[in-house]
C-alpha cells in the first residue's frame, strides 16, 4: 500500500532534537515568530510574542496562530519520542478557542497523551500571560520514509 504521504528528499534528516531559538531551521516559524524554549521526551513548549502582523481585522490574534502554535508545538513533541529513522506528519487537529488575545505572550505546552507504532496523539495547551486562550488535541502519523518516489 502505498503512503498518502509525500516523502522527503533521500538525503534529507530530520534531526532528533530541534535547536531552541534557531533562525532558518523552521522557516513558517520564524516567519510568524515562534520559539521553542523547552523539549523533552514527550514534551515541548514554545512561545510568540503577540504583535499587530498576528491580528485579525477585529484586532485580536488570528486562530490561524493559535492553531500554528499546537501544530508546531505537536510536531516538536512528536519527534522527541520517534525512532530512528522515523518522521511524523498530521492527521487531524481539533481546537477549542476560549479567551480572545489582543497583546502579551502566548505560550504553548504540548505533551504526548498516548504513542502507539503507527500514531501519537497528544495535547497542547495555549496560554495568554497564563491564562488558558485554546486548547488543542491533536493526532500525527508515525512513519518511515519511502524513498521511492
């Protein structure tokens, strides 16, 4: 059967444990501010500093960041309890918004709620100067590059 998945390049790695704070090595992340200030096996938190470029036209944060964050935030967990040679990708994502955001940092604590062979689920938590902004359960796809294609 073949994978749903597109494979990366054949001498692509992905390395275990994502550099904290590095410019270029996640451009979308960079591109909307994020930054990884924790990883550990099963875990990651990173956070964004709310600025004008991250509102909607209400001038609050979009629920795009928001969602970035978690999806981010899941992969980055994702990868600290892979094997070798394993990658993950996202199958679905749900979110619940609760509080609108307007200004302050946004930190996202994600952890890994449940690892199988083939799936990992986990869950993100997105605060706004601790206060509780969205929460995110979210499932990924373990698997190996076919470098095939």
């Amino acid at each position: 059967m073949k994978s749903f998945f597109i494979s990366p390049p054949n001498d692509f790695k992905m390395p275990k444990n994502f550099p904290l704070n590095h410019k270029g090595f996640h451009p979308f992340g960079d591109l909307i501010g994020l930054k990884f200030t924790k990883l550990e096996k099963g875990y990651s938190q990173c956070t964004l500093d709310v600025v004008d470029k991250l509102l909607n036209p209400h001038k609050v944060v979009h629920g795009g960041v928001l969602y970035s964050m978690a999806d981010t935030g899941m992969g980055a967990a994702a990868y600290t309890t892979l094997g070798k040679n394993e990658l993950c990708a996202t199958i679905e994502i749900k979110i619940n918004y609760f509080k609108a955001t307007r200004a302050g940092v946004l930190t996202c604590n994600t952890k890994v709620i449940y690892q199988g062979k083939k799936i990992v689920t986990m869950e993100s938590e997105i605060l706004n100067d601790g206060q509780i902004v969205a929460k995110a359960m979210g499932t990924y796809s373990i698997f190996k590059p076919n470098n095939n294609s």
